[in-house]
C-alpha cells in the first residue's frame, strides 16, 4: 500500500505530460505500463480456459525423479566432508566440558 502511494505523484506527472505534449513520442517507465491481467484464467476476449490436463501419478513421479538425487547429494557431501576431515582442513575440534 505504502508503495503504491509514493507511485501516484509519477503516475500522474507522466499522465500530465501525455496530455500536454501528444505529438511527441514518450518515454514511460514501467511502472505506469503495468497492469495485472490473468491469463491463465481466461481469453483477452473474457472467456474462460478450460481446465488443464491432470497428469496421472504426479506425486509419484515427482517422488522417482527427487529421491535418486537426494540421496546422490548426501552421498557426494558425505564424501566431501571425510575428504576434508582426512587433508585436516575442516575439523571439528572435540570439547568435553564433562570436568
């Protein structure tokens, strides 16, 4: 809301200025060009789209294609990590505050 009341004074000093000068060509920001159109609802006649195609067994595609990687990426950080720990370039230092 705060954002759209500091846009007004440019939104009308550009209006302004198409009226006072129309034989020029102008140069608008595109803040003033903006306008919120759904097109993924309906036509720019009005009318409104048919539902989208449901693609079957979306969740468990989605859980073949996630899962192989998720456990390549534990398995590439799990080997990353020991190499590190091997060359001591990061390891954690054990503190026993047990005394």
């Amino acid at each position: 809301m705060a954002t759209s009341l500091l846009r007004l004074p440019l939104r009308l000093s550009t209006k302004n200025g198409a009226i006072m000068s129309r034989n020029t060509i102008l140069k608008t920001p595109n803040l003033t060009k903006t306008t919120q159109i759904r097109t993924g609802v309906s036509t720019p006649s009005g009318a409104i789209l048919p539902k989208p195609d449901k693609t079957p067994f979306g969740l468990i595609r989605m859980t073949i294609v996630v899962l192989p990687f998720l456990y390549l990426g534990t398995l590439i950080s799990k080997n990353f990590a020991a190499l590190l720990e091997e060359h001591d370039i990061f390891v954690p230092e054990d503190d026993d505050d047990d005394d």
